[in-house]
C-alpha cells in the first residue's frame, strides 16, 4: 500500500532531480547561446521537459507498487 509518505518522498525525488537537471540543461544551453553558438537554443528547448521526465519516471515506479 503507498503511504502519504511515499508520495511526499516522491515529490521531493522528482523535484531535486528535475531541478538540477533542468537546470543544468538549460545553464550550458545559455551558456552556448551567449557564446553564438546556435545548438545551445535546442538545449533551452529541450531543458524543461527533460527535467519533467525525472518525475515521471518515478511516479510510474510508484505506481508499479499498486
């Protein structure tokens, strides 16, 4: 059975991690973009729902458990 507290671990995991990898996806992607290169836009695109699929990997997980 999940418990309030599996879900609350579930929503920390998915944020910390969502955080720091979108984070970190969209920091070099700005980075390249301030420098001229243009790859750097595809990266500001794709930083965000990266950092969403942490999250979803891990709520399928829990939803595995049911």
């Amino acid at each position: 059975m999940i418990t309030r507290g599996d879900i609350i671990m579930l929503g920390l995991g998915a944020g910390v991690t969502g955080g720091i990898t979108g984070g970190l996806i969209l920091g070099i992607g700005l980075g390249l973009v301030v420098s001229g290169a243009n790859i750097g836009w595809l990266l500001l695109i794709v930083g965000s729902p990266v950092s969403g699929l942490a999250g979803l990997i891990m709520a399928r997980k829990l939803a595995k458990k049911l």
